[in-house]
C-alpha cells in the first residue's frame, strides 16, 4: 500500500440523505409560521455540530424552545435523526472496502452529537476507513482548514497525496485550498473513476467543483 489516501463526506456521499420535509411538518403541526425551528434553534444546532453541547441538553432545549413534552421531544429528535442517517449509499461502500489494501481511507465529516453512535450502529463505518473526523468531537467544522489538517495529521498523510471527496463545493474548495485534491461528488460511477485516477498517479485535470450541495438536515449542516 502507498502513501497516496481517499477521505470521505458521510452525509450525500456515504450516506443518501433527501430532504424529507420534517422541518414544515412540524412547523405546521404546532402552529408555527415557516421558519420558526431554524430562528429558534440555530444556536442550539451550531453548538451540536462543534460538540459544545450534549445531547440530553439538545433535548432538553428542543422540549424548551419548542414547548413539547417528552413523548413530542423524542418524535421530533426521531425525525431528525431519521433525515441525518438517511440510508447507505451501498455501491459507493461496497467499492470503498476494496479499497483497504491500496490506500489509506478515511472520513471527514461535518457532524453533530450522538452521530458517532448511530452510524457506527447503522453502518459500521469504523469498520471501513481507519479514521473518522466528525466536526463534534475536533470543535472546528468544514470548511475551516483546522479539519482538514486534524484528518491528515490522525491519518499520518500529507495533504498532497489526499482525495478528498464532498457533496458540497465550498468544502471541495478549502481542502484543495489546504492542499489536497478534491472531487464533488455527483454520482457513484464518476467518483469511483475519479478514486480510481487518483490510485494510478494519473492527473485528473481541474477537479468538480461547479455546484453546490444542498448541506443536508438542519443539524448537520454542509456535511
């Protein structure tokens, strides 16, 4: 195995993650005008998203903020968790576990407290990469160059020799910025070709980053 390493997004890379519209749901189920969740607990999912606040008191804030008891406090967590996981992206997995003796592996993603649990539960991510970096646990998020060096520096890389791969083109933007190579992704058959390029040495030419990612649920963020 050489030097060369592929680090991954989770949420629109690794993970398939729609919107799936709880947000107004909610809003229209207590009588709130649209908007009102975000207004009322942007705070609260920042802090969430660089680990400044547990998770008992994320739901004690959603229950305070929001006025729900504790059965609608859990339901509303549930439906956040639910848009956050989504469901694998099982092609683009299966691929990257070939990958273990050809390269270093690991994961860089913008994150938010108690997501270590539950994808390592869902997915078994520390079973396909060697390190995983969520913005949570480092207290910095994407597209702040702290991350990008954390990852490379836990993975023992050099930026140079990194792929790093995101939904989100600002991200792609800084790790290149940081001196890696970047690839937004944009389907599965176009990233792997573009892993299997960065493996052989191959130049790639000018790397994708002509669009923006949707950033995924409201307590992730640009994953």
């Amino acid at each position: 195995m050489d030097s060369r390493c592929v680090i991954l997004d989770i949420g629109g890379v690794l993970e398939i993650t729609p919107d799936t519209g709880w947000v107004p749901r909610w809003e229209e189920r207590l009588g709130l005008p649209p908007g009102t969740v975000a207004e009322r607990l942007e705070d609260v999912w920042q802090a969430g998203s660089i680990g400044t606040i547990e998770e008992r008191e994320v739901h004690e804030q959603v229950a305070r903020r929001l006025r729900l008891n504790a059965h609608s406090t859990e339901a509303f967590m549930g439906d956040l968790w639910a848009e956050y996981l989504g469901t694998p992206n099982e092609e683009l997995i299966a691929y990257v576990r070939t990958l273990r003796r050809r390269c270093r592996l690991g994961i860089l993603s913008n994150s938010f407290v108690g997501a270590r649990e539950r994808e390592t539960e869902l997915y078994r991510f520390d079973e396909l990469v060697e390190q995983i970096v969520y913005s949570h646990e480092i207290g910095v998020s994407k597209p702040d160059p702290q991350a990008f060096a954390v990852t490379c520096a836990r993975l023992g890389v050099r930026p140079a020799d990194c792929l790093f791969i995101d939904d989100f083109a600002p991200n792609i933007e800084a790790a290149q910025d940081a001196g890696m190579h970047g690839h937004l992704f944009e389907d599965n058959a176009r990233t792997i070709a573009r892993i299997e390029t960065h493996l052989s040495g191959e130049s790639s030419g000018a790397d994708r980053v002509g669009r923006r990612g949707s950033g995924g649920t409201h307590a992730r963020g640009a994953r």
